[in-house]
C-alpha cells in the first residue's frame, strides 16, 4: 500500500494504491475531501466496479456463472498497481486486473485502469477505463464515491446552510432504499417539484441515499450560502447520481456519479438484466471520466 501524491501550481490530490482511492484534495489551503474517521466512515471515495450498490442478498446469476459481491463490488477491496505517473506530476493511472480471487466473486476477465488528473487551476478529473480482456461480453457498472467536507475546511457553516444547485429546474423524484440495500421504484419520494435548488438537510437522507436518474446537464454544485465555497460535478456519462451522508450527524455529504445503480426491488436477479449495466464486447474498452472543481 502507498499513497500517490499529483499537483500543479494551485491543487494538490493524494491517491492510495489500496483501492486507488482518492484521499485528498486540497485548494487554497482547504481541504475539500472528506478525511476518514470511523465515527462515521472508514472511507473517502471508493471506486464501485463492476457494480454499484447492493444486488439481492449479495448474489445475482451471470452469463458466465454465479456473482458473490458485497455492497459496490470488488475493486475498491484490491491493491492497485500504479501504470503511469505523468512526468509533471500532475496525474497518475493505476491498473487492476482480474485474479482467481475476483473470479471467484465475479466470473469475467477485465482490466480497469482509474486515472486521476488535475486539469486547470482546480478541476479533478477521474477516469474509469473498462477493458474486456475475455472472449465474452462483460456486463458492469462503474461510479465514483467521493465525499466532501461539511463544512468545508476553513468555514463555519452548519450542514443545513449549504445548497444544492441544478443547472435548470426539474422534477425529482427518488426511488426509496429498503431493506437489502434495494432501490424501490414503485415507492418514490418527490425531492423536486420545478426548482433548481434542493437546501441541504438531514432529512434529505431520511431513505438512506437520494438517487436520481438523468440529472439536468450532467451537473451539480453544493455551495455553502455564507462562504460561497463548495464543489461542482460534472458527470457526463453518468445517467444516475447518488448523493448520500451518513445519519444522523455525519460532516460530510457524497456526490456519487454511478452509470448504474442497486438492484431494482422489480427486477429479477441476473446480472446482464440490471437497468443501465453495460454490456462490453470482447476485447473493447469503456471510458468515462467525471470532474470534481473545487472553490
């Protein structure tokens, strides 16, 4: 296990190689990522592969055999191998690859190549690079996981001044997550009704996790009012967005760009079935990237 460290003039990332998790982000002397503690959670911003979310009791049938994957799958569980650090420094591309003990979870070969890199003055991209290296399709989802610092660091706003922004009005209307970790789609609750701005509070999280399907523009920003400081995702790509804290307390909230989600409570249980899972011929890549911009 290591940690990576990539920066230009103005920001600076760390990524662990367990997982390759991102750790850190910091601007102006701010750090932005949330930072791990177990009071809430032991975690910053997993990778989700080749699932997002719960499949019913942890199983789901394949193609190619039975799936045995935990909550988000399994690659946030693996050493990643570090393939390529750019000679300014200013991104790095980690590598993980199937293994007899991946395919005991999950039958398929691939290669999954994550690349972090700071672009302008302070803007994250992460890139997830999907490679079939068998000689049948390979059905997955990717999403990120990254949560942000309520406050942010340096301010004293509570967890209810900040605001989520859209890019225009909508309608929003969420599925509820019941027991198993199973998205309810005849179930909803209405998050908006016609506006472009959704006021952070715990009550938002009162169905454990706010997933909303094809946001306005790919985009969202969660801004404090009285600081102005916050962070923008843009995610296009993505059809799904997940936004969760953890109750009752947790400092910190996730925006969680997904191109999947949890099994759906009206689906069956094989894996190619699942609403937005990709289907990746033989020797294809899928490549998406999503951006975190910090201020």
């Amino acid at each position: 296990m290591a940690i990576v460290t990539i920066t230009n003039d103005t920001c600076t990332a760390q990524v662990d190689t367990m997982g390759a998790q991102l750790l850190s982000m910091r601007f102006d002397d701010r750090e932005y990522l949330w930072q791990r503690d177990e009071r809430w959670w032991g975690r910053t911003s997993p990778i989700l592969f080749p699932i997002v979310g719960n499949i019913r009791n942890g199983e789901a049938m394949s193609e190619q055999g039975p799936c045995h994957m935990k909550q988000h799958g399994v690659a946030r569980n693996y050493e990643h191998r570090v393939v390529d650090v750019a000679a300014d420094g200013t991104s790095v591309t980690f590598e993980l690859c199937d293994s007899s003990e991946t395919r005991e979870q999950y039958p398929y070969a691939f290669r999954l190549n994550m690349t972090y890199a700071l672009v302008g003055e302070a803007t994250l991209a992460q890139t997830f690079s999907v490679t079939n290296t068998g000689s049948v399709t390979l059905p997955f989802s990717v999403g990120g996981h990254p949560a942000f610092n309520i406050p942010v660091e340096g301010t004293d706003e509570a967890f209810d001044e900040y605001d989520f922004t859209f890019a225009e009005p909508w309608h929003a209307e969420c599925p509820k997550i019941v027991e198993g970790g199973l998205a309810d789609p005849t179930d909803t609750f209405v998050v908006l009704d016609g506006g472009d701005t959704l006021p952070l509070t715990r009550s938002c999280f009162d169905y454990d996790t706010m997933v909303f399907n094809h946001v306005p523009g790919n985009t969202v920003s969660l801004t404090g009012r009285r600081s102005g400081h916050g962070v923008r995702v843009d995610f296009p790509g993505f059809d799904y967005l997940g936004v969760w804290s953890m109750a009752p307390d947790a400092p910190f909230v996730a925006i969680e760009p997904w191109t999947g989600h949890a099994t759906l409570t009206t689906e069956d249980d094989v894996l190619e079935h699942k609403e937005g899972i990709t289907l990746l011929a033989p020797g294809a890549t899928d490549k998406r990237t999503f951006t975190i911009t910090v201020f």
